[in-house]
C-alpha cells in the first residue's frame, strides 16, 4: 500500500518539442518509490506542481491534460486507500495554514473572512455547507446574503473566488466531484445604481460586530 501519491514533471526527458513527460510517483510506507508515466507532457514553464498545469488563459488542450493528471492521481489514491476525506469546514481550516506561508496577510484575511461568513449563513439559513452542496442554489442564496451587508457585486466576487479556490483544492486532491463552482456563472456582476457601497473601514467595522438577534442564529 502506497503512503503517498503524487504527478511529478519528469525533467530528465524530453521530448521532440521540449516538453517532459508527467509521471506518478507512489511513495509506499517503507519510502519505496514507484514511478508510472501518465501519458502527458507539459512545458515545464507551465508546471506548477500539486495543481499541475497553469496558463492563462486556460486552452482545451491544458484542460484535457490537467483532467487527465488528476484523475490518474484519484485513481492512484484510491486504488491506495490514501484518500482520507476530511469535512469540507475542516478542510478550509487546513487550506487557509497551507496558504499562509504563500500568500500576503490581506490575502489570508479574505480566506478568513469568507469561512466565517458561510459559517454566519449557514446558521442563519440553515442550509447545510458541504462539498456537494456549493452550487448554483447556494451562490445565490450566500450572494443575497452578502448583500445584505451592502456588500458591491465587485466585493462579493472576492468572497465567491476564495470558495472557488477552496473548492478546486478540494477536488484535485479527491476529496469531491462537485464541479458546479467552474461554471461560468458562479459570479457575480455590477448593475449601474445610485447606491453608495460600503467602505473598507466600514467593512472592518461590521466583521468586528458580533451577531445579535436573528442574525446570530
């Protein structure tokens, strides 16, 4: 049984148009490691490890690649019996310590930011967050929600980018098939109206307010 499963760019090869081949490397229990060839290439300018190829903008061809990476990775930790699914709250816990080190404190604060606002909607509406359950039904419910705030469609994208995030994390290491989140319409866009938006300040000040009443439930 394998420890560990993960694609790896395989530099000492190449092929004809410079690209190297990606290969799993199965890691087992006593550090034995098994390669196998995947039967994909990539350029290694756009290899950026765990989620496996990164262009922007994406093309049909480095999409049909990256599925075809991180099924053979599913597959690999399966067959194992590596993948050990942890609850959706409890793996956003863990997706926010693993970003930390990578990205800057108002970065970690949107992350931060965004969980507790799902965990205030959730009791608030009583719709149960799970990884199957983030979809289009739960965008515009949690937009709603949001805009109560006085949030601007701009700011509320901020927070449905981090669930996207959390949720592609998620499911590149297995833990769903829930593939609602890469819909073209999961956000959310500006209507022109003589509205004043809230402030940064003011934003602070409302997250630093507890919730009373029938918010708080």
């Amino acid at each position: 049984m394998s420890k560990s499963v993960r694609a790896i760019l395989w530099k000492y090869s190449s092929l004809k148009d410079g690209s190297h081949p990606v290969k799993l490397e199965l890691t087992t229990s006593d550090k034995e490691r098994f390669r196998t060839n995947v039967g994909v290439s990539v350029d290694a300018k756009h290899w950026k490890g765990e989620y496996p190829i990164y262009v922007k903008p994406m093309d049909s061809d480095h999409q049909r690649k990256n599925e075809k990476i991180i099924a053979a990775i599913r597959d690999a930790q399966h067959q194992s019996g590596e993948v050990r699914k942890p609850e959706f709250w409890v793996f956003f816990d863990q997706f926010i310590e693993e970003r930390r080190p990578k990205v800057g404190k108002k970065r970690v604060m949107e992350y931060q930011r965004t969980r507790e606002y799902m965990k205030r909607f959730q009791r608030r509406s009583k719709y149960i967050i799970a990884y199957e359950s983030i979809n289009t039904l739960f965008l515009n419910q949690f937009v709603e929600f949001l805009k109560g705030f006085g949030f601007s469609g701009n700011y509320i994208n901020k927070y449905i980018k981090c669930i996207k995030q959390v949720m592609n994390k998620a499911h590149i290491r297995g833990y769903h098939s829930n593939l609602a989140f890469k819909e073209d319409d999961w956000k959310v866009t500006d209507k022109p109206v003589d509205k004043t938006f809230l402030s940064e300040d003011e934003i602070a000040r409302i997250w630093q307010t507890p919730l009373e009443g029938s918010l708080a439930r």
